[in-house]
C-alpha cells in the first residue's frame, strides 16, 4: 500500500541529474501529456517510492509539468527514445494517436512506436512495462467502428506478451473524465463492456507497481464495480495466480 505525500513544486530536472535519483522506482511515463499520463504523474510524485519522468513531444508542454514538480523529457516516440531508457525501472506505455487522427497514425503510434520501445526496453535493461491497452485488443478484431485501432492495440499486446520483460497489461472501458470512485470490478475477461473514469486506472497502475512480490505476466480488463480498488487487484494479482500456482 502507498501513501500519499505533499506535491513540491520545483524545476524540471536535467536528464543527467534524473538518472542519478536513488531508491526510489524511477518511472518513465510515455504519452505524459494526454489525460491518463498527466493523472499518472501527479498521482505518481505524490505517491511514496517514485520518481517519474514524463515523456513529452513539445517542449511547450513543460510548463505543466514543472507545475507539477515532474521532471520531463522531449523526445518523437515515432522516431525512437531510446536514449531516455538506461536507469529507468519501469516504463508506462499511455501513448495514443489520438481520436482526431487516420489509421496511419494509429499505427504508426499505437502498434509500431509501442512494438519498438518494448525492443528497446530490452536491450536498454528496462525489465518492467506497464501496457494502457484496451476492451477488446485483437490483431484479428472485425469491429465495425474502430477495426484499425484494436487491431494495432492488439498486435503491441502481443509483441509485449513475447518479449520476455515483466509486463502488466491493463485494458479499461471506454474512459471517462469524472473523479474516481476507488471501486472496480477486475479480471482477465470480464465478458461485458463498460466505463472507467482515468482516475482510478491511474491508481490501478500505482496500484500495481507498489507490489513486488508477485509475477508481473498478467492482463486486466478494468470497469467501475462495488469492490475496493486496492482489494479487488489483491484478488487478481495475488490470491487467483497463488492459487493457480497451488494448482
């Protein structure tokens, strides 16, 4: 369990100073800027036991994160950021091409910018990848309104399920800008489609990234429920694969 601390409002720190933060989980978030990557940072700065980094396109956008006291760095996801990579533990994928975009960009950013920065997290010794994926993923997928979209979520889900780092794959419902409720309902296949504010798939990250005493290779389709958060993903991310490891 994490808790919350006072947010400090500082600087953006140089890369170089970053890598050298001690003991604490050094996070690299990827698609800061959107909705759940901004949550995410605030959420993850306040939280005991982390030192994000968000990952930004537009060196405008720094300002909000200085705001914040997130140190950022700019980088084209599309071409590559490796260089971002040594000394980070995790990585956060949130990136999106966005629902403004074609198809192109869809794959350009959500199937092939994500099948390269899982590469490079391997060869650059990063062993912890957090997936923000979606309901319904599927390289085969045949839905009528967002075909394209699924079908690359799904081709990245698969190239990350392959290759071998510790990974959480997290796929929520259609996401919502209201406050959190603290409570969901979580499973492998939860069989039905729903809605979940980005609030608590921020926290089911954190959530997630607080336990280290468990095996990482695991997917989570994610809606609102009766169920405390932090009790519900103890459920699936403790009791279910103990007891399939008992099996």
């Amino acid at each position: 369990m994490f808790r919350l601390r006072t947010i400090k409002f500082s600087r953006s720190l140089p890369y170089d100073e970053i890598k050298h933060t001690t003991n604490l989980m050094k996070t690299l978030i990827v698609g800061a800027n959107g909705k759940v990557g901004t949550i995410l940072c605030g959420k993850m700065w306040a939280a005991h036991g982390f030192s994000p980094v968000a990952l930004i396109r537009d060196p405008r956008q720094q300002t909000k994160f200085t705001a914040l006291g997130v140190p950022s760095v700019v980088g084209d996801l599309e071409v590559g950021i490796k260089e971002f990579l040594p000394g980070m533990d995790v990585v956060v994928f949130s990136a999106g091409s966005g629902g403004h975009t074609g198809p192109e960009k869809t794959l350009d950013v959500d199937q092939n910018a994500a099948v390269r920065l899982i590469q490079d997290c391997k060869k650059s010794g990063v062993r912890k990848f957090v997936m923000v994926s979606a309901i319904g993923a599927d390289p085969a997928s045949e839905s009528p309104r967002i075909q394209h979209y699924l079908r690359a979520k799904g081709v990245a889900d698969g190239a990350l399920r392959a290759s071998g780092l510790d990974y959480v794959i997290v796929a929520p419902g259609t996401l919502l800008d209201e406050r959190g409720t603290g409570r969901i309902e979580a499973s492998e296949k939860l069989g039905h489609h729903g809605y979940l504010p980005r609030e608590d798939l921020a926290d089911c990250i954190i959530a997630r990234l607080c336990v280290t005493t468990i095996a990482w290779a695991r997917p989570l389709n994610l809606f609102p429920g009766v169920k405390k958060l932090r009790m519900q993903l103890r459920v699936q991310w403790v009791v279910q694969p103990f007891l399939q490891y008992c099996e």
